[in-house]
C-alpha cells in the first residue's frame, strides 16, 4: 500500500492486459463534462458545460522488441495506468491518436490514447 501522501514515483502501463515499456512521462484526463462560465448580458454568471473525452498519454522505450506499428494502429483496446499512489486509471475502447515520431537519440516514442470512458478507480 502506497503511503498516504505519494504523489509520484513507479507507473505500470497495460494495454490490452499486456505491460508496455513505459517511462515515466504520463499523464491523463478524465473524461466528463467540463464546466465553463457563461457570461450574461446582465453581468450575471451562469454555469454551462460540454463533455470531453478522455486521455492517457506518455512515451514508451523503443527496444528492439516493441512492437511500435501495433501501438500505433490500436483502437478498441483497454488502457491501464497504474500509479505510485495506488490509482489506477482505465481508458475503455481507447484508440491510439499520436504520430509517434521515434526520437532516435533517446529512444523515445509518444503516445496518445483517447477515449470517451476514461476513469479513476481506486
């Protein structure tokens, strides 16, 4: 059990149930309504607010073994984030949106997954 305090340290990304060579540079978004203000001509404020789908986002090792065409063509599959803290996020019938362009140097390759079913499970 993760100490009631951390905020950051290992992550462990699945997709599909199958573990991926993450770094640490993730992130994500909920899905949901977003809120924003509406102004009125009266100088009152309303409150209004659209839905947006959700992300998991980060960047993988590019070992000879990482199948890079196979990520980047995935939709429809599940993606996990499991974090430090003990959260784990879930991206259902996630689709991958990045042009994962290599960087040769570091051997880094972006990655996106969107979804309309991003949540926090604790």
């Amino acid at each position: 059990m993760a100490h009631s305090r951390r905020v950051a340290g290992i992550i462990f990304v699945k997709i599909d149930g199958e573990q991926v060579p993450a770094r640490g540079s993730f992130e994500f978004r909920l899905s949901g309504v977003q809120n924003e203000t509406v102004d009125n001509a009266d100088g009152t404020t309303g409150i209004g607010g659209a839905f947006h789908g959700g992300y998991i986002k980060g960047t993988l090792s590019n070992y000879n073994s990482t199948d890079l065409r196979k990520f980047k063509e995935a939709e429809g599959v599940t993606v996990t984030l499991e974090l430090a803290n003990d959260k784990v996020v879930i991206a259902k019938d996630a689709y991958q949106v990045d042009e994962m362009a290599v960087n040769v140097e570091t051997g880094e390759a972006p990655i996106q997954f969107d979804s309309d079913n991003v949540e926090e499970m604790r």
